[in-house]
C-alpha cells in the first residue's frame, strides 16, 4: 500500500512536469519565467508530491 502510494505521487509530480514543459513550453509557447504566473499551484504541488512520495 505503501509502495502503491509513492509511485501514484511520483507519477503526479511525473505528470506536472510533463504538462509544464511538454504543454506549456511547446504547444502554448509560454515561457518557463512566466509558469508560476499562469499556474501558481503547480510547482509546490510537484514538489511536495515528490517529497512525500520520495518517503513513502
């Protein structure tokens, strides 16, 4: 269950990241200074799924 968990969360981290790079910088041309402006929630959510999921 655990084990489960973690990678859920490193799969949503996995997720975020390919959603900010993938989609916003290649599809929607949005630059990587101007993330946090459009998406505000995405960068801590990533972080704290990776810690979180990093120890589970």
């Amino acid at each position: 269950m655990w084990f489960n968990s973690g990678v859920i969360l490193i799969g949503v981290n996995m997720g975020i990241g390919l959603f900010l790079i993938v989609y916003l910088s290649y599809f929607k041309k949005i630059s990587s200074d101007n993330w946090e402006r459009e998406y505000p929630a995405a960068i801590p959510v990533a972080s704290a799924a990776f810690v979180v999921g990093g120890i589970l």
